[in-house]
C-alpha cells in the first residue's frame, strides 16, 4: 500500500451554520477516477482527526484505487474551528451531512469509526429524508462503532458524584488512557438523547459491515451485538476480532477495513 503520508494535500475549508454558530470545517476531498465508484466517506471518532492510522490508510487505498475519497475533523478536532467542549452530536451530525452533501457525489461508503459509527447510521437516516442530494449510500463500514455512547456508555456508567458535576458545573474532566484528559459536558449528554437509536429498529436501505474488537475497553463487544439486532437482516455482517482492542488500528485490523470496504464495492 502507498505510503498514507505520500502526497497530503492541504485541507479545503467549508462553513457550516449560522450566526454565532457558525464554524470552518476542515476538509480532505480527494478526487476518483472517471467510473470508479463507489467513493470512501470517512467518519473520525470522539475526540480523534482525520489524520489518525485508519483514515490514512483508507485514502492511500482510495488513491490507489483511484476512487474518491472525502474525511474532515469535527469542530473543535484537528485542523477545525471551534471548540470541542461546545460539540455535541447534533452539532456533528449537521456537519457530517453539509460535508458529505457539498463533496461527495454518486454512491459512497461511509465508513465510521466508534462515534463515528453513531454519526454514519444517523447520517443515512437523515439522507433518507433528503432528496436533491447528488450523493447516496452504497454502504456502510462501522468500525467499533458506539451509537448512543454518550447515554448507553457515558451516563449510565458514571458515578453519582461524577453526574452531580456534569448537572451543576456543566462539565467534568474524564482520563483518558490516550492523552490528557477531556470535557463531557452536560450539553453532550443532554443533547445526546435527541439522536439516540437503539431503542428501536434502525432501517438504513444499504449493506453494513461491523467491525468490532472483544478485547475493546471503551465498546464492548455486546454493544455491537445491540447494534446489530437493530439492524435489518439482509446483508448485515458482525465480524469479532478476538484480540482486537478499540482502536482496531494494526495492520492486520487495517487489512479487514479494507476487506470490507472490497465487500460493499
């Protein structure tokens, strides 16, 4: 595969919102070759960018391929403006669907990893009721993906104590066994409960392919189980890797997204 760091281009800069919430979305869009379809539409995880391993490796395989392919950070992530204590999902989701609406066209794959697997199925579900869009689904990759997480993961797992400084100060600090620690902020959570989706059946018209580690700290394994319950029956794939952790990152991890992604199309 092609060195990933081989030929970054520099990030194209889109605003999203109104008003005083109005922010400048980084963005990565590579161009495919005429015919080859369909294109890669990356998704990034909570408090991680579109330079991460995966990412990477998924536009030197696009390059390669000479398929398009389009990634870009969050507000208050990476190369993004903003600030990542005033993101929400909501907030992530609107971007989510004005960077896919404004840079992709024709059939996609997106391929979300741990929130970004939240945002990935309600992406489709709000492309479902668009029309006009220039883009469609061709299918989607869910990589540890973490629907709900911030009530099913966060909130109900938290201490009473840790609740009461979420409710009265608006925020608390959680560790973080990779950096320093980050705000959940009571707008996160609250406003989390909008979007939740495993209280129901989850119709996204496209395949899915599920990715998920046993070894995962921060998703366990029975909440991709959950996932794909919820799920259709036609044409959903869970597969469990033993050894693998959250990040699903190692060549070997890499290696499956790709197979994945070959899956679809």
């Amino acid at each position: 595969m092609t060195d990933p760091a081989a030929g970054e281009q520099e990030p194209a800069f889109f605003e999203v919102g109104a008003g005083d919430g109005r922010r400048r979305i980084a963005v990565r869009a590579r161009a495919g070759r005429a015919g080859r379809a369909p294109g890669l539409f990356w998704l990034a995880g909570f408090n991680s960018d579109m330079k991460g391993t995966k990412a990477l490796a998924l536009d030197a395989w696009a390059a390669e391929h000479g398929r398009a392919c389009v990634r870009f950070d969050y507000s208050g992530h990476g190369e993004s403006g903003g600030e990542f204590a005033d993101g929400t999902i909501g907030r992530w989701l609107e971007e989510s669907a004005a960077v896919f609406g404004q840079f992709c066209a024709g059939p996609q794959i997106v391929i979300g990893s741990s929130m970004g697997g939240w945002l990935a199925l309600l992406l489709a579900r709000e492309l479902a009721r668009r029309s006009g869009i220039g883009a469609s689904l061709a299918g989607l990759v869910l990589i540890a993906p973490a629907p709900d997480f911030t009530e099913a993961l966060m909130w109900n797992g938290f201490s009473p104590e840790v609740r009461d400084e979420i409710m009265t100060k608006g925020v608390w600090h959680r560790p973080s066994q990779y950096g320093d620690p980050y705000p959940i902020t009571r707008a996160l959570i609250v406003e989390g409960r909008n979007h939740l989706l495993l209280g129901s059946a989850i119709e996204v018209g496209c395949p899915v392919r599920i990715l998920q580690g046993a070894q995962d700290p921060d998703v366990p394994w029975q909440h991709a189980f959950a996932l794909a319950q919820r799920l259709p029956s036609e044409d959903v794939v869970l597969t469990m890797i033993q050894d693998g952790d959250h990040r699903l990152s190692r060549p070997q991890d890499i290696a499956r997204i790709v197979a994945a992604v070959e899956e679809i199309g």
